[in-house]
C-alpha cells in the first residue's frame, strides 16, 4: 500500500504546484467577489448582480475582504472553497493511484528481475547477447534464445552460431 502512496506523490509533485497556484488565483479571482456580493447582497437576485460587477473590479474586491465586515464572510467562503478543491484533489489523487506495483515498469523489462538472467549467462565468454551478457555454450540443458532486435544484428548472431558450428 505505501508504494502507491510514494508512486501517486512522485508522479503528482507538478500536479500539486499547479493545484495551489489555482487555489491562490481562484481565491482572489472567485472567491473574493463573492464574499463582496454575500456582504452587500440583500436578496439573490441583487446577489447575482452584484456578483457579475464585483468580478470585473477584482482590485476594489481585495481592499474590501480586508474590512472586519467583509473579513468573517471571507475566512467562511474560502472554508468552503478549500474544502471543495480538497474533495476533487482527493478524487483525483486516488485515481491516479497505480493499480498494483508493477504498473510503471516496461513489460519486457528485466528492471524487476533480482538476478536471474545470471544464473543461465555468463559475463565472460560464450555467444553475445548484450553488452556483459555471454549465453555460454559448455552449458547443459536448455539453452533457448529468443532473439529480438535488428536484423543485422541477428545476422550477426546467426554468423557467429554458424561459425561455432563449423569449429565443432
């Protein structure tokens, strides 16, 4: 279960920048203006009214919400506010969640793999695979290899199988 908390938070660290600069932008730009049209709203009406002027003049909304009239309605509404946004990055932050531990690694990789394409290869000698990778070919029993890659490399490793033929 902690590994999909530490993926979740690795993967959402710019997510969760942008989360708080909306939060701030939206606090001055939203919230605001309607913390002036609660104050001066006598009915919803005059509420809606008040609120389309108040969110063109988002200077003159700021010196008000500093006002002890205007500063309690302000705290309450952006109570709100955050807990609204929490809620939605809650929502988000567990569907991001990866599904089971394995969920980023590449399906072919060997990045999980904890050391057993050693116990088969050899870092020394034998026919290349890869760089430091040597299937070695004193060893018994099921020496299989699946081959993915370019054609002139497998050209190659085909060459070079040939080649150990001949020598035999």
């Amino acid at each position: 279960m902690n590994y999909k908390i530490e993926n979740t938070l690795k993967k959402s660290k710019n997510v969760l920048i942008v989360i708080v600069v909306l939060w701030i932008l939206l606090s001055i730009v939203l919230v605001s203006p309607i913390t002036v049209s609660i104050v001066e709203a006598k009915d919803f009406g005059e509420f809606i009214e008040n609120m389309f002027s108040a969110i063109t003049d988002v200077g003159n909304n700021l010196g008000k919400i500093f006002n002890p009239q205007y500063m309690s309605t302000f705290w309450k509404v952006e109570g709100y506010f955050t807990i609204i946004l929490l809620f939605f990055g809650a929502v988000g932050f567990v569907k991001s969640m990866p599904k089971n531990e394995y969920t980023d690694i590449e399906h072919g990789s060997s990045d999980w793999a904890s050391g057993e394409q050693y116990s088969v290869l050899s870092k020394k000698k034998g026919i290349l695979l890869a760089e430091n990778h040597y299937l070695p070919v004193d060893k018994r029993g099921n020496t299989n290899v699946l081959v993915v890659g370019r054609i002139r490399f497998t050209v190659n490793l085909h060459h070079m199988l040939f080649q150990m033929l001949i020598s035999f």
